[in-house]
C-alpha cells in the first residue's frame, strides 16, 4: 500500500466514528439501460465512443441489443432460444451468443455491415460461446458440454474466425 493510499485509508477509517461525512464528485452519470416497461436488461459491454451491447429480457427470452443510449438495435438470432450481446469493439463489432432449441451454444461477431462472422467450433464442445473481441480480430470465450459448466470450462482464443488456442488448467475444473 502506498503512503497516499494509507492517508486515505487512515482518513476514511477515522471520519466514519467522529460521524464526519466524506463525499467525492462523480465523474460518472448512471443511465439505466431501459429498453421496454417491465423488462431486465444487461449492459455486458462498452467501447471508448460509449457505444454499449447487452441483452434485455421480456416474457418472450433474451435478445440482444447494441448501440448508444436513445438508439438501441435490438436483435435475435434467428431460431435461437436466447441471444445476448456481450461486447463491442470501438468499430462497432459486436459478439454475440445464442442458444438453439436442440441445446447448443454458439458465438459470431456482428460486423458493422450485418453480416455474421461465426466462431469456430471446439470439438466435442455443445458450447462454445464469445466474450470479447479487440480490434486485431482477436476472439476470447469459452466451451464446455453444459451451461452449468458440470463437464468443465475451458477457455479459447481464436485467430480471425480460425481456432488459435485453447486453455485447460491441469486439474482445473473451469479454466
């Protein structure tokens, strides 16, 4: 812990029993992410033009939606039981997961023009679902045979819309 830190502590942790108060400004301002009356929504992800993805919830599932507050896209994959966003990239790239009614989960980047680039398959995997993306094409997510992870969790990074490696701690249930 550095000196400044340890003033703070020390001022933080003496100011709450002589009952002083303590405020800071916010550099923040808490938008709710409302997209329809009496749904949940999820932000998952957020770019440096606070562009942001996520999913919101209604009676009907999830669906997912990207964009910037007051002009949400909101989408589903075709078939699918459920599909969410999970992030976007400061080009506007978005990963998105969906689930299909036979039990399987699959990822692909939605690219700015609309068309699917879809991530590749592990195999032996029912799951394999997306997380992030950067702007080299990068993929990261993860596999497994079950959603609750029973079968173990394992890790992957792809090169474009090709496998590059996966990852699996020896001895690791979720990696």
């Amino acid at each position: 812990m550095t000196r400044q830190q340890t003033i703070s502590f020390t001022l933080v942790f003496l100011a709450v029993p002589l009952g002083l108060r303590c405020s800071a400004a916010s550099i923040y301002t808490f938008e709710p992410a409302v997209l329809c009356p009496g749904c949940g929504s999820l932000v998952s992800g957020i770019n440096n033009s606070g562009e942001i993805a996520g999913s919101v919830y209604d009676s009907t599932g999830a669906h997912a939606f990207y964009g910037r507050m007051g002009a949400l896209t909101t989408f589903d994959q075709t078939g699918a039981v459920f599909t969410e966003a999970i992030g976007i990239t400061d080009s506007g790239r978005v990963t998105v997961n969906f689930c299909t009614p036979l039990g399987t989960g699959r990822a692909y980047i939605l690219e700015t023009n609309g068309s699917k680039n879809f991530l590749p398959i592990v195999e032996g995997a029912r799951y394999v679902l997306g997380g992030n993306l950067n702007e080299s094409g990068v993929a990261v997510g993860f596999y497994s045979n079950s959603l609750d992870g029973a079968g173990g969790v394992r890790s992957f990074a792809t090169s474009g819309t090709t496998l590059g490696y996966t990852f699996a701690y020896p001895g690791s249930l979720i990696t």
